[in-house]
C-alpha cells in the first residue's frame, strides 16, 4: 500500500535516540576492534519469513546518520508482501558503518513490518465486509507515530492518535459520572461542537440511553456477533458503529458480518511479533 513517506523530522530524533542508547559510550567495540576503517562491503537486507514490509525510511536513516557513505537501494517498498529469500535492500559502503547501524535499523525495520504484517492478515479476513480495521493508543511509548503508520501500510486505519483528538467515553469515565446521560450531558457542555464524541456500552440499553441523548460514535464492547447485530440495527446509521474485543483473523468476519463500520484491535500495536529480517554481506544471503 503506497503511503506518504513520514516527514524526516518526525522519525529522525526516534533513530537518533535507538542509535546513541545501542552506541553507549564508547562505539562499538567489537566492530572498530576487528574490522578495518577503510573496508567496503556489499551486504543484503532479506526476508526469512512471508509478510509485509514497513518502515525502510528508519532503516535507511539509521545507516545514514552512522555514515553518509553507507548507500542503500530498495527491491520492495513499504507494504511490499515478501516471501523468505527475497532482498528487500542492497547496502554497500564502509563495512564498520553498516555493522554498527545493522541492529538499530533492523529492530525498526522488523517492529514495523511485524505490524504491517498483522494487519494485514486481519484487513485480509474482513475484505468481502464494510468494515476497516483500526488500532488504538495502546502502542510503544514514543513510538505511537511511526507504529500507527505501519498500520496503515498493512491496510488498516488509525483510532485517536491522542487524548485531545476526541471525546471517548469509556466506562471508567460512565461510572464516574453517575451514568451514560450525565456523562455526555458533561462532554457536551465542554468541549466545541467540531469535537466528535464516541461512547463506549457494553449493554443494548447503555446504546439506546446514549441514542436517546445523541452520539458521533458508539464503542460496542466485547459483544457477540448477533449482538452487535442488534446493536447495529439499533443505531440504524444515527452513529458510527465500533467493535471492540476479542477480533483475531479467526473471529474478524463472523464480527464485521454484522454490519460494523470499524472494528478496532488493541493487540496490532501492543503485542504483535516482528517479521524475521535478516542482514548478509555478499555471498551470503541465506531464507
């Protein structure tokens, strides 16, 4: 999927940060100790599982910022689906410069893809339905930018990037207020009328107090699918409908059969695997 690259400035401090806390004080030592400062080398970035690629500019940027003379040519771009064996970047320059970046560039291009795959797998299993995939703030601290992007390369979409972003009445903030009226009656009072503001229920009569009272979006979670089927018809396009919980590539159709507009998926960003990427010098490419 072909994406606006992220801006430089965004993903240069997260690369320059990854890179001084693998630097440490002293370089590295293994590398200046054994390998000479004038070697050049070709070395490849390939794939050792099926997936699909992300993140290639911070891979790219952490070899630049070691040393400017590393270049690194693509053979796939971000949301590529490789397979084990396929080379996804060919570098060649000074041979200290890429062994020391490779790691850093690596953890960024292997997090990112390992998203991107994800995604994708789930995106796949809903594609016959209306709904779209999102993924929550429930991502790495630091990283919720560039982790959102790969969701993006997968196929998916983006929930709240942050809290000030829109009103999600959750049911921490229900109990609080005393109720589902009395807490929209308070978001409503606060914020500007471009805000949107989305309720989350977990009951079919929690959704019809909050139709009742007026709502952008409801949050139904942790509901079966013939539930929010109910639920779905209950709304009846008054509201932008959103499942929550428990969606897994098993369980995503029979849930966006029916009839949610989005269906929003925590574990993308939280806990999903890498994809396996490894970094050979010539001659030595190996699946």
């Amino acid at each position: 999927m072909s994406l606006p690259a992220l801006p430089r400035i965004m993903i240069e401090p997260l690369v320059r940060a990854a890179l001084l806390e693998d630097l440490g004080r002293s370089g590295d030592l293994t590398t200046d100790a054994i390998v000479p400062a004038g070697h050049r080398t070709t070395a490849f970035i390939a794939a050792r599982q099926h997936g699909t690629v992300a993140g290639l500019d911070l891979a790219r940027l952490a070899f630049e910022l070691i040393d400017p003379a590393i270049e690194m040519h693509v053979g796939h771009d971000d949301g590529a689906m490789v397979a084990p064996g396929d080379v996804i970047a060919t570098l060649s320059g000074p041979a200290r410069g890429i062994l020391t970046a490779e790691r850093v560039a690596l953890n960024f291009l292997c997090h990112l893809s390992g998203i991107a795959t994800a995604t994708a797998s789930v995106v796949a299993a809903v594609q016959d339905y209306k709904a779209k995939i999102v993924c929550t703030r429930k991502t790495t601290p630091g990283l919720r930018a560039i982790e959102k992007y790969a969701v993006r390369v997968g196929g998916g979409s983006n929930h709240r990037f942050g809290l000030d972003d829109a009103v999600l009445i959750k049911d921490n903030h229900i109990v609080i207020a005393g109720g589902v009226s009395e807490a929209l009656k308070r978001a409503k009072d606060r914020v500007g009328h471009l805000v949107k503001i989305e309720l989350e229920v977990d009951t079919l009569h929690q959704l019809r107090e909050a139709l009742e009272q007026g709502v952008d979006a409801v949050l139904l979670d942790n509901m079966s699918p013939d539930t929010l089927r109910e639920a779905v018809a209950m709304v009846a396009g008054r509201a932008v409908t959103e499942a929550s919980g428990g969606i897994t590539p098993a369980t995503a159709p029979a849930i966006a059969s029916s009839g949610v507009d989005l269906m929003s998926i925590g574990w993308l960003t939280h806990s999903v695997g890498i994809l396996d990427l490894g970094l050979d010098f010539e001659g030595e490419v190996r699946a």
